[in-house]
C-alpha cells in the first residue's frame, strides 16, 4: 500500500513539476561524493548511496523529476 501511494505522489507531482533534471555526481575535496541538481545546482550530501538508492525522485530544493523519464 505505501508503494501504492508513494507512486500517485510521484505522479502528482510530475504532473506538477514541468521541469526535469538529473543527478550529477561530484566529487568533493575531502574525497566525498555530492550530487548536484542539474536545474538548481544545489548540492547533496547523503550518508550512504546515491539519491536514486534513496529514492529521490525529486530535487528536495526546486522539485525538478529526476526519474529520468
């Protein structure tokens, strides 16, 4: 059921959100890896995995879809 409904927010949101975007992977000078919202440019630092691991579907700063599809 959670899938269920994390998958109509998606949509929504999609259906929202007009512009897409990517991850780009950067690396940091202390040997960390960050990843840069292709529309905002505005960096993420996450613990383990990258944002598509972590089921970041959006950008958590402009909402840009980065499902690629």
């Amino acid at each position: 059921q959670r899938k269920l409904i994390d998958d109509t927010v998606d949509m929504a949101i999609s259906a929202l959100s007009e512009n897409k975007g990517e991850w780009i992977e950067k690396e940091m000078f202390d040997g960390d890896t960050a990843y840069e919202c292709s529309e905002c440019g505005e960096l993420f630092c996450l613990v383990d995995g990258t944002p598509t691991d972590n089921l970041y579907n959006f950008c958590p700063n402009c909402g840009a879809d980065m499902r690629g599809e």
